[in-house]
C-alpha cells in the first residue's frame, strides 16, 4: 500500500452512550480528510443522525445534544450508506478508534451493509506511546499542543483536534514513524 497517496481520515462521532452493543447509537458524524499532510475542509462530511432513540440526559450535558436536536436529522440507515462510500479506502484517524470502529460495525449491521474494512491509525495509541504520563485525552493534548481548539465533545470539534493532532505528532516524529501504527479494522 502506498501510504503517501492516500487520504487520511480524522473522524468523531458523538452517541447516545459508550456501549454500541447494549443500544447506544451514533447521533453526529463528522469527518475530515487529510491530503499530504494538509487538512481540507472542503472535502469534509459532517451531519447529525437521528438514532430512533432517547438520549439519556446525562449523556446530552457531556456533548450538549438533546433529542429535539436530532428529531429531524436522517436516521442512520440513511446516512451510514452515503457515509461508507465517502470514507472508501481512506486511513481513519481517531482518537480511540476501536470504539468508533465498533460503532460502525453496528451501524453496518443496522444497515444491512458490510462493514468497514480500512486501515487506521489511532492517536490516542500514538499518544500513549510517546509520552509517559497522561493525560491522553483529546482536549488535554489539543490545550498541551496549542491547537487552537475551544469546544470540545461534539463531532465536528473533536474531528478537527483529531485531526491537527495527527499533523502535530507528523511534525514531531515524523511521517515515516507515525505510519508504522496504522492497522487494519477486522484482521
């Protein structure tokens, strides 16, 4: 695979819930492309989704989305198409990728599609390689690196931080070093 061609992925999902298993479900997507090592918004996706279920309250004041705010969103099953064919073959970045991942997976499933199969790199993983003490969270490292980043835990923002975290840690430890912890979802 020729990595240097390929279109890297920072993405963020806000849920109702850490458990896509147990019935927790995406509520916002948003992803944005990395082209030789530049961001391009562009090219971004972003969008609400209505999950067909209740947001817990306690989960709306982390991330500040509400049930009326999804009320009219697509539903997943709408968007998760248009949303796999957007991501094609491109190398996700994210902070805690498997937890994404895992939330694809069921919204594959949910949408009677296959899942994802793509390489991806996780920053959090990187992150926790290259520095011994935390915290690793995202706000923490965006403040840490002065990434201009001021909202946090909501798709978007969390995509952007994701992001420019990606270009920061190419910046210190260079490209061909960063590369070395891509992997593939599924193997």
């Amino acid at each position: 695979m020729k990595v240097k061609d390929k279109v890297f992925l920072a993405l963020d999902f806000e849920t109702t819930g850490l458990n896509p298993e147990l019935g927790d479900r995406i509520i916002e997507i948003a992803a944005i492309p990395i082209y030789d090592k530049k961001i391009n918004f562009k090219y971004a996706f972003h969008t609400l989704v209505n999950p067909n279920i209740f947001i817990p309250g306690e989960v709306s004041k982390f991330h500040k989305l509400n049930n009326q705010d999804i009320s009219n969103a697509p539903s997943l099953s709408e968007v998760f198409p248009r949303f796999k064919e957007y991501i094609d073959d491109s190398i996700i970045v994210s902070h805690n990728v498997k937890m994404d991942l895992r939330f694809l997976d069921i919204a594959a499933k949910e949408s009677g599609m296959f899942s994802i199969d793509n390489y991806y790199i996780d920053t959090l993983e990187i992150s926790k390689y290259y520095f011994d003490k935390g915290p690793y969270n995202l706000e923490f490292l965006s403040k840490k690196f002065n990434l201009g980043i001021k909202q946090f835990h909501r798709a978007w923002d969390d995509a952007l931080s994701t992001a420019k975290l990606f270009q920061k840690y190419i910046k210190l430890f260079s490209f061909e070093a960063i590369i070395n912890f891509i992997k593939k979802w599924g193997d």
